[in-house]
C-alpha cells in the first residue's frame, strides 16, 4: 500500500516584504476542511497589517487545517497541509 502524500501549506515569508510587523495572522479559511481542492486553489486569507493574502493550495489533493481562525502566523508558519488521500 502507498503512503498518502503530504504538502505543507507554508505562509510565505516574501508577504512581508513591505511590513514592518513581525507576524500576521489567518483572517478565514476558504475552503473547509476535508475539501477537495486543485493545484492553485485560494485555501486560506492572511492578514498582514492592513493587507489581505490569499495563500494558494500547493498540490491538488484534501485541505487538512491544522491552525485555527485568528491565529497569529510568522514567515514560514504551516498552517495546514494538502493530503493525496481524504482524512
């Protein structure tokens, strides 16, 4: 049997690029857990002072959320993954 694949969603540190502030955090999840989403897919919102990223899914597959609304995330925080399998 295969082992299910995993791809971190990662907040990329290049969002802070025009901020001063050391961290930010997750304003919304745009997909629920368990949903499947495609390479590309908007997964999650990050709010950095005044500006709202969306972070995209890194690989087709199921969103697991691992970090909850309103949590604070630094360059690089995983905030949930893509699995190739559901669950």
């Amino acid at each position: 049997m295969e082992k299910p694949q995993t791809h971190p969603i990662r907040v990329d540190a290049g969002l802070w690029r025009n901020t001063m502030l050391p961290e930010g955090y997750i304003e919304a999840w745009l997909r629920p857990d368990g949903t499947p989403v495609q390479a590309g897919d908007p997964v999650a919102a990050i709010r950095i002072e005044d500006a709202l990223h969306d972070l995209p899914a890194p690989a087709q597959g199921f969103l697991h959320v691992m970090e909850k609304v309103n949590a604070v995330v630094e360059p690089g925080t995983v905030i949930g993954e893509i699995r190739s399998q559901p669950g």
